[in-house]
C-alpha cells in the first residue's frame, strides 16, 4: 500500500509555543534525537540567524516526517504579525492545521486572525491547549474562552495529569490510555493502568469519552442509535464519527499538554495521521504550484514547489532539480510524487502562486506556465474575498517606509537586482526606486525592516545606509483638477496627453479613457498608459506615502509610431505632476487597535503612557490580577514602543497590533 501524504501547517499568537511545539513532534516522529530549544536558538525549524538571536520565526520553515505509514510535510509559520504574508502562503499548500493556544493567555489577537485565515482558507484545523504543565493555568477556563472568541465547540481529547502540582502523564480519550515518559523522554503507554481499575482520574477520562460520544452522534447514526439505547460505543466507531466531526465547522478537535515538557503530542501526532483529508487530485496536465521562494547563499534561488503528479528523475523537466528542504538543507531525491513539498531549482525564474504545466507534446517536456492568484485570500483586516483577478501582493499593506542608498555607488546594480528578489520572496514588502539614485522599502513594520536589512547584507552581500523609518501616509485628493495638458518629445517621437482628476470614497483608483483613444490605440499603447498612471500613485504628490482614491480620465492621447514605453511612463509622469499640486492632496494617517494586558500593578502607568502618545482607551478589563485594554493610537506614535512598554511593565506587557484603518491626520 503507497504511503499517504498529508501536508500541515502550524499556527499561533506569538510565544504561545508554536516552534516549541513543532520541535518535540519532530522528537515523537524520530526525526531529531532531542528537541531543540528557542530560548537557546537551537530550534531545528528556525534556522535563520535572525530567527536565533529574536527567537521569533520569520520564513515558513519545513520539515518532514512518517507516523503510522503517514509522510507529513510540516510547516511550522510565523506568529509575529509582520510576517503574515507567510502564513498565507503556507495554507494554500495544506490540508490541515494545528492553532496553538496559550493556556497562560488564552485566545489572542493573532489567535483570532490565524483561526479566520484557516476557515477562509477551507484548511481543516485541531486545536492544542499549550502550557499546562503550569498547573495554575486552567484547561476549563482556555476551552470557555475557545467557544467563546472562536466560536467553536472544543471536543477535549486528552487531559493532563498532576501529581503534587507537577504534571506527570496525560489520559488519550479515544484510547482510554495513559501516556507518561519513558527514560528517553518519549511519550508511551503506561501498561499498568487500566481505566476501569479504579483510578482517581478514570472518572474524568470516562466523562470526556462519553462527551465526544454525544457530540459524534451528531454525525453517525450508527453511534446516535447506540448511544440512545444507553449501549457502549467502541473506540473504531468512536474515530469513524469524530472523522466526521472534524469536517464540521462547529466544532474543533482539542488536544491538551505541555509542548516545554512533552506531554500531550504523541496524541496529537497521532490525531493528525487520522483526522486530516486527503491530498486532493490534480489536473493531469500540471506538474505543480510554486508556493514559497527562497534564496540560499552559494546556491541561490529555489522554489517550494508542491508536485501535482508522479515523476521519476529520468522523466523530470530538462534543466530542473528537486530535493527535500529540511529546514536549510537541501537533499537531493530520485522521484517526486503528487501532493508532496519539494525544493525546485529551475532555469528560469518562477512567481508566488505560478502554476508550471506539461506540455506532452514536446520529448524535452517543455513547460508552459500560467500565473494563477491564490483563490482565497486574506485581507490585512482579517476578512477573506473570492479574488481569481488579484495577487496575494494586492492584500497587504505597508504601513513603513524607509530610504536606503549604497554604500559604494559600484555596488548599485546588485543591490537594485538583490532588493528586486527579496520583493519577490515576500509579497508583503516592496521596493520603490527614486531617480534621485536610492530606493524606499515599503514594509509590513519595524521587525520585518530590520530582518530584511539583516538579510540584505548576510544573504546578498550588500552594503547599505539606512534611514529612521517613516510612517507611510496615504494622500488623498481633495476635488476635481484638471483636465491639464502635457507633451513630451524626444527628437521625432513626441507624446501628448490630456488629463483630468477626481477623488473617490474608496481607496481602489479608476481609469477612464476617451472612446477615440480606446478605438485607435493598440493593446500595448493602452496598457502602458494605464500601468505609467497607476505607478506614478505610489510616488504620491508629498512624498509621505502613496496616492489613493483617485479616478483618472484621459481625455486625449496621441503618439508617434516608435514612441518607447519609458516615453510613455514619462509623459504620464509628468502630466499627473502638473495636474495635481500639493495643496489639492490631504494626509490620512494610519491607525492602529492596541491589545494589552499586564499585572494591574502597572495599569496606571501603561494607560498614562498610552494617553501621551494620543492613544484612546475603547475597553477595558481583567480578573483583579490581570489588567487589559483595547487602545486605539497613531502608528507615528509608537515607534519603538516594545523597548518602552518593557521597561514600563519590567517585561511582564504583553500586546498586539492591528490596522484599524486611515483617517485625517491631525498634526
């Protein structure tokens, strides 16, 4: 029987203890001979120097391995929110998922934003309660709080054990078993303990098991009739109905443990080898997605690639090769088989989303390709759309800019060429070059600027000054202005163009051309025209950030036969600077949701500190230990507010961000 493949991503708030997590299933599956530490940086999926030194992970790591004839890809995403961008990525290639939450903090900000990106993204999810081998944390309070924020029915599935307020085993549900270590730390079944002995916690275990019973029959009949006529159900029938149960969106399998002390994941190992779908079929004609890029210094460029057939190394494309990628090493493989993750180097360049097909037409198997956006994507607010049309890159929205220049004026084309691929490696960043000879990083936050400067110069080699961060504003038109007219010539080529403005309430743009221009003018003409305006919007009329919510109308537009593309983005150019003045735009800063929640013995100070920055309280709240609060505050207002609310709080604050949205700014 062929082993099955089964593709899974691993999702959680920051610190809630995804990486740890992803360690010790490697340790249960036997891929590594003990769990690495993060605190210690030697966690096997965060490999990146910047990932060690933070602690913190950044790319999608992968790695693999089998449990009960089950091949598992395994990618452990990023918690912080600056790198949501990879998280996206990561979901369109999985059939299931594992959210971490924090028995300490419960359900959290990016809880609730990875919880929505799985339901719009279809990917079928199981829930492990983390932290409790702390036995003042409560298990009952974390799966209240699930129900109540996620709005899911959690199905307990294990339950940890304390003996003197240590955590010692935990009891598997489904198999009415007790799960302690071993001398090597491994997790096996105590052979002694039998639920029906008698046990202080067999009680429990057996009310658990007659919960998932009951929330079972729901989806099998056979179960429904047994239970009903008050029958034992067996643990088989038990798994066939919560193999249904896991389908529904009501309800969430739920594991508990101690990711830190091992307890709990052989189970949820176990979990994932029974509850997840099945890799989905594939058009013949497709050899496989480009799903994540990365870049390797010494090797260069490779695709993750998810292979949509069966193909042995005789039969692959001339010019590729394709490995297992186990976290940043490469291993080279002989086959490669459908639904399963490889690394792929090929001899050209491929995009995010790129689906690559056969042609069996051609011996060499020539490949065509056809760029096919990710059909469920995630909205920086957290909202999902049906989008065949756009790009993942469309969905994300710098908030920072920054401006950098060489070092050494020689070195400007590899760092034009080396920017030019980090861009295309995440779409939540981007690149804007001035004439001036330097370039404006457009990204997600502070973190995500500095691993990128950090990567910059450790993957690429570049040398580069950079400025202090800036707020990335948005300009908006005030009124209609216009219609100007612009002319551009270079000896006989000469381009004309006659070009009005008006705002709109949203912040999409809208061309509009005369119906002559439309008839006359060739394809090429016309999408010039459209993708120069477009471009010159990014620039902005300030300087401050980009101009949005305008509608442009092209009243006239003429050429010459030869007339070049850059003639064309120049005339535009230069059109949109002598329509729009800076007294027609205004600045709309953006805003940011504060989550936080501390000791209340530093409530007063926080809130005080909240308040100078011209941050408004909109909620608060806690239990007489813990203090929270919901804030909402300028982004200009809390640069660096990390070092300060750690110093305020002596590192005991802990807080999320959120775009709230743009509004006038106030300065």
């Amino acid at each position: 029987m062929p082993q099955s493949i089964r593709n899974i991503a691993i999702l959680a708030h920051v610190d809630a203890g995804k990486t740890t997590l992803s360690e010790r299933i490697l340790f249960t599956a036997g891929e590594v001979r003990r769990p690495g530490k993060v605190e210690e940086g030697l966690a096997t999926m965060d490999y990146m120097p910047e990932e060690k030194e933070r602690g913190i992970t950044i790319e999608s790591g992968v790695a693999h391995f089998e449990w009960k004839n089950t091949w598992f890809n395994f990618i452990d995403t990023p918690g912080h929110v600056d790198f949501g961008a990879e998280v996206d990525m990561a979901l369109s290639a999985v059939e299931g998922a594992v959210l971490v939450v924090s028995a300490a903090s419960g359900v959290e900000t990016q809880t609730v934003a990875a919880f929505k990106k799985l339901r719009a993204a279809g990917v079928r999810t199981i829930l492990f309660v983390n932290k409790l081998d702390n036995a003042d944390y409560s298990l009952d309070e974390t799966l209240i709080n699930i129900e109540e924020v996620l709005g899911v029915r959690p199905v307990l599935m294990t339950l940890p054990e304390y003996r003197d307020g240590k955590m010692t085993a935990v009891l598997d549900v489904l198999s009415q078993s007790r799960l302690e270590h071993s001398d090597t730390g491994e997790e096996v079944v105590d052979e002694n303990w039998n639920v029906d002995d008698g046990w202080d916690n067999s009680r429990e275990l057996k009310k658990h098991y007659s919960e998932a019973v009951e929330f079972a029959s729901n989806f099998d009949d056979e179960i429904l009739s047994l239970a009903m006529e008050k029958k034992p159900v067996s643990p088989k029938l038990l798994l066939r109905g919560l193999k249904a149960l896991a389908a529904s969106d009501d309800y969430a399998l739920c594991y508990a443990g101690s990711a830190m002390e091992g307890f709990g994941v052989r189970s949820l190992v176990t979990a994932l080898s029974f509850f997840l779908p099945e890799v989905p079929s594939f058009n013949s004609d497709e050899l496989g997605q480009v799903i994540r890029l990365r870049h390797f210094k010494g090797v260069g460029e490779i695709s993750l690639f998810r292979s949509h057939t069966d193909m042995l190394r005789k039969e692959w494309p001339v010019g590729f090769e394709f490995s297992r990628l186990k976290a940043n090493l490469l291993v080279p493989v002989e086959e490669i088989r459908v639904g399963d993750i490889y690394a792929m180097r090929t001899p050209f360049e491929t995009e995010l989303g790129q689906i690559l097909y056969i042609d069996p037409s051609i011996a060499s198997q020539r490949l065509s390709t056809q760029c096919d956006a990710f059909s469920n994507v995630i909205l920086s607010e957290g909202h999902s759309t049906e989008s065949k049309g756009l790009s993942i890159r469309d969905h994300y929205q710098p908030l920072l800019q920054t401006r950098i220049e060489c070092v050494c004026t020689e070195d400007f084309h590899h760092v034009e060429k080396s920017l030019s691929t980090l861009s295309r490696m995440d779409p939540s960043f981007r690149v804007q070059k001035d004439d001036g000879g330097f370039w404006y990083l457009h990204t997600v936050g502070e973190v995500q600027l500095e691993v990128l400067l950090a990567r910059l110069k450790r993957e690429f080699g570049c040398e580069v000054h950079a400025g202090k961060p800036e707020v990335r504003w948005q300009e908006r038109l005030c009124h209609e202005v216009g219609p100007v007219e612009n002319t551009f010539q270079i000896g006989p080529h000469k381009i004309s163009i006659k070009l009005s403005a008006t705002p709109l309430e949203t912040a999409a743009h809208d061309i509009r051309l005369s119906a002559e221009f439309m008839e006359t003018a060739p394809r090429e003409i016309l999408a010039g025209v459209r993708s120069a305006l477009l471009e010159t919007t990014e620039v902005g009329v300030l300087g401050k950030g980009a101009l949005v919510g305008v509608r442009f109308e092209v009243h006239e537009f003429s050429w010459t036969e030869g007339a070049l593309p850059p003639m064309i983005k120049k005339a535009c150019a230069d059109a949109v600077t002598k329509l729009i003045k800076p007294a027609d735009v205004e600045l709309h800063e953006p805003v940011m949701e504060l989550s936080l929640e501390c000791p209340v013995d530093f409530a007063g100070n926080i809130t005080g500190d909240i308040q100078s920055r011209n941050g408004k309280v909109k909620e608060i709240g806690g239990d007489g230990r813990t203090h929270f609060l919901k804030a909402e505050i300028p982004l200009r207002k809390i640069f660096g507010y990390a070092t300060n609310v750690r110093s305020i709080s002596k590192g005991t604050a802990l807080y999320s961000m959120k775009l709230l949205g743009y509004r006038p700014a106030n300065i």
